[in-house]
C-alpha cells in the first residue's frame, strides 16, 4: 500500500503515475483542501479537482488547471450580471462545483469526492485530507489574505510572509487518511511535487498526521518540486523566495524537518546534500504520460530502496 | 400607474408591451413565484426571469423559454456526472441563478430581482409577488407533485386534480406589490394573458391581495390567454380540461369570480359573453413587439374606458 499525498498541477501528474503503476487496491491518493474555497455560492476545491481531472485524463493541458475543451459562457453572462469575475469558473468545471454543492448538505466531502471521482472513471481512490473544511490564509504586506484572494485575485503579486491553516487544528483527518495512516500494509509515503507550504503543509497540519509520519515505520519521500534550483511554476519561485526556503534538495529537507527518508530530485541537481535524506536524481519534469509512469515507478523503487 | 400581474411566456410579453408604452414610473410588474423550485443547489425562479429575459430582449423567441444563444456545456457535464438533466439550465441562465443564490442570504428576492434586471438594462420596476417563498404543489393521479416535476418532469402527463400554494398563507406580499395596491394613483390592474391556475392564481392567494383588489376602486381586466375556445399552449389546454373550467371568455371570468370588470379577447372570440365583464375584442397573438405594443395599448385603453 502507498500513500501518496498531493496538491496542485505537478502533484496531480505524479498521482496519476502511480495510478498507471499501481492497481487501485495498493494506492490511496489524498488531496489538500487548505486552497478550497467558497465563490459564487459555490464550493471550490482546485486541487481535488486537478487530481480527479488529470487521473481522468480531461484535464486540460494547455491551460494547466480545468477541464479540456471548456466553454465560458457562464463566466461571460456573470460578467453581465456584474458578479466577481476574477476566478474562472468554467461551464462544464460547473458541473463538478454544483453537484458538490447539492451533495454537501447530506455527504461528506470524501463521499462526494468518491463520488465525482467515480462518475469520471477514475478507478483509483482519491480522498481529501479532511471532511471538515481547512482554508490557508496568507499573511501579506497587504494584510492578511484567504489563499485564492493572494493566489488567484491577486496574481501572487503581494509580499508573501506567513501562510496559516484556519481550522486545521479542529479537522480530523479524513477516514481515508486514518485509515492509510494506520495501515499495517503502507510501504511507503509519497510527496508528490507540490509545493511544500502551499500544497502539502496544510496535510501536515491537521491533527496527529505529522505524528504519525514521524512515527511511521515505512519511508517517507518527496519527490522535489524544483529543478535546477528553481521552482517550475513562477508563483512558487517568487514564494519560495520571500518564505526564505532555498529551492534545493536541502532547502526541501529542511523545511521538511527530518520528516523525509529520501528525496527524488532532478540530474540538474544531481550531486546535491539534503541532511539525512538519501537521494535519487533522474529527469523530474512531467511532459506527459510515460514522463509520469516512469517517475513514479523510479519514485516507488526508490522508496522500497529505503526500507 | 398601472400594476401588471404576470406569469410565464405569454404574460412576460404583454408586460414587454405595457414597458414600450408607459414610463418607468408609471407600470409596476408583479411575478409569480409559486413555479420557484430549488434545483442543482441553484434557487430557480422560471417566471422571474422569462419576464426580465423577455423586457431585456434578450430571450428566447424559438424555445419560448431562456436566453437567446443559449449553450448546453453545463448540462452535458452535469449528465456525465450522473446529476439530474430533466430541468435545463443554460450555461448562461445559470450566471442568474448563482447570482440570485449568492445574494439571498443577504437580500431579499425583490432586491436580487431589481438587481439583476438592472444589469439586464430594464428601466421597469419588477418584482416578485412575495419575498417568501411560495411553492405550487399539484395533485394528480400520481399523488402531490412540486409544480415543476410535474410541468417539466412529468410534461404536465399527470392527470391534473387540483393545486395549492404552499407557503401562501404564511407569505407576505412584496413590497412592491403593497405599494401599488395601496397607491392612490393606481389607475387600473392588468392580468397578463398567463394561465389563471399556475401563474395568477399563486398572487392572488397571498393574504388580502384578493380582498384588497376586490375592494379597489380601478379596474381589473384581464387579458384573456385563450384564442378561439382555446389555449395557446399545449399543457395549458389539457390542464384547463383537466380542472373543468371551460377556455372561454365566461370560463375565465367564473374562475375569477367576479373580480374582473373587463376581459380582453380574442377576435376568434367576439360575441362571448363573460358576466358582468365588459369584453374588448381584438388580435391577442403576440408575434413580436409590434403586437405586443398594440395589445398593451388597446389594453390600457379599454381599462381606461372602465373606469
């Protein structure tokens, strides 16, 4: 059994990896919702949704977050109407947000994840980090700011200086995490290539989890986000930059605090020190599906190396 | 002043027709909301926004229902991920929905409707005929149906018993209503060409709005929505059978019960007699704004003379 904790576009590819490696029964895929968010009266939720959509395979590649072939209709007539047109809801991306929306009253977020997950083929299991909701709030030179406002409205654009996880101390964990948590059978834990304090610290900060990783048996890698010493995505350089992370394989180690076995990064960084974290270097940069089964299947020997 | 009562198609036409003839200030719509329905999370409301799409001009003339240009992206999503599809919701009519949902929390449904028929560039006042909700419940052979399962899920194949408007008792009317009911100038009351049953009935079940029109000294008249012993719609004919009242300028004026002091028919019509209603013949099709205009104003006029 791996587990295997994503956010974003570039944790949403490697999931999809290790689902092409591995049958659904020997991975669970949990998902940060520290960047979902309440819009138009809608319930958003990016990163479940690029999971889902990049395991389906309607995720749309050019734009790098939605679905393929979108329509903007809605967002056209909202403009009219003279609603808040700074988040881009799509037509058929709609669809997901409304049948979350109708369904929050009687189900829990990881039920409707299942849900929506299974409607769009997806074999594998993909839950939240928690059913009870978690919003990262950004400490700015502008104030304090919910996460898609500095993300999203603001284009990452004021000074980043802290990040929190609103709720995250009342959150349980969701039973799909417990339960890969506390699975005699986990092998290991993978960190996709998200970023760290975006995208995989508010995991981190729900009850217990951080405990649990410590106290695991099995080994704990990331796979890096960076390459080359840069951060693949701009907004994430620029934030790893005024968080004051170092974009290396020990700059990750450390923000880490000891919490990794191991990290895989890539040949541009090859020769890299990261503490007590082993390293494996190979090509990192997900281009497409093979990209992405070789990645996770190099990640997944690199982890059973480790034990 | 005039105050306007109206329901779906063919009342929103007459109202377009009443608003190119008189001044802003001068004609109050009133809507019903009795075919209000909560759908995919969103609060619709058809007979709302079939009169603001119809005064904006920018409603479908070959569906007879929504907005011209019309795409579907939505709905395809939402039958992929196995949601309901037997009520259509436009991508771009859904921008009113969400923008109604969004704000009810903190508006009323006659701020939300000025709202958007603003932006839709209306100058006219319209309003909801309750800020309430109101819904229309109707028993058929099948058992008690919410109006819109039975009109649009079940295409009205039911056989029709009787219908009641929950909520009505409880329900205020809005405050644009009141205020036209009470206004002094109040010069006359016109019932759009709406189905009596499912579009005028709901307003005049909302408490003292019978009694207060019984009591007004200007005069009601109602445009009759039958042609030639006939209603113009489909459903509305097999209903009206259905209910037992005959779709005639007498049927009308007994379903009415003597509130009515003249009653606009049709030509194919002329030498009806409806009680103690004056009648005034003329063409009441309404092909296009030319007809509409001349309708309202024959209308105006012939309720003018009653006075």
């Amino acid at each position: 059994m791996i587990l295997a904790l994503a956010g974003g576009v570039g944790g949403a590819r490697l999931a999809r990896g290790l689902a092409a490696v591995l049958p659904p029964e020997k991975l669970s895929i949990i998902v940060n919702t520290g960047d979902d968010f309440e819009h138009l009266g809608f319930l958003v939720c990016p990163d479940l949704d690029t999971v889902c959509y990049t395991l389906a395979g309607v995720n749309n590649l050019a734009q790098g977050w939605g679905l393929a072939g979108e329509s903007w209709a809605f967002m056209d007539a909202i403009g009219k109407l003279g609603g808040e047109t700074w988040f881009n809801l799509g037509d058929r991306d709609l669809a997901t947000h409304a049948t979350r929306r109708a369904m929050l009253g009687s189900n829990s977020l990881s039920a409707i994840t299942a849900h929506i997950a299974g409607k769009l083929g997806i074999a594998h299991p993909i839950a939240p980090m928690s059913d009870d909701p978690v919003r990262s709030i950004v400490d700015t030179d502008e104030g304090e700011l919910a996460f898609q406002h500095y993300f999203v409205r603001r284009r990452a654009e004021p000074r980043f200086r802290s990040i929190r996880f609103d709720g995250a101390e009342a959150a349980r964990p969701s039973p799909a995490l417990l339960a890969s948590l506390e699975d005699p059978a986990l092998e290991a834990v993978i960190l996709c290539p998200s970023n760290p304090v975006l995208s995989i610290a508010p995991i981190l900060a729900l009850p217990e989890v951080r405990a649990r990783l410590e106290a695991l048996g099995a080994p704990i890698v990331a796979v890096s986000p960076f390459i080359g010493g840069q951060a693949i995505k701009g907004p994430a350089a620029k934030i790893m930059a005024e968080i004051g992370i170092a974009t290396t394989p020990a700059g990750l180690a450390g923000y880490y605090g000891g919490l990794l076995d191991g990290i895989v990064i890539d040949r541009a960084d090859a020769g890299s020190e990261a503490g007590s974290a082993a390293l494996h270097a190979t090509d990192t940069l997900m281009r497409n599906s093979d990209d992405q089964k070789r990645l996770a299947s190099e990640t997944l020997a690199f982890a059973r190396s480790l034990r």
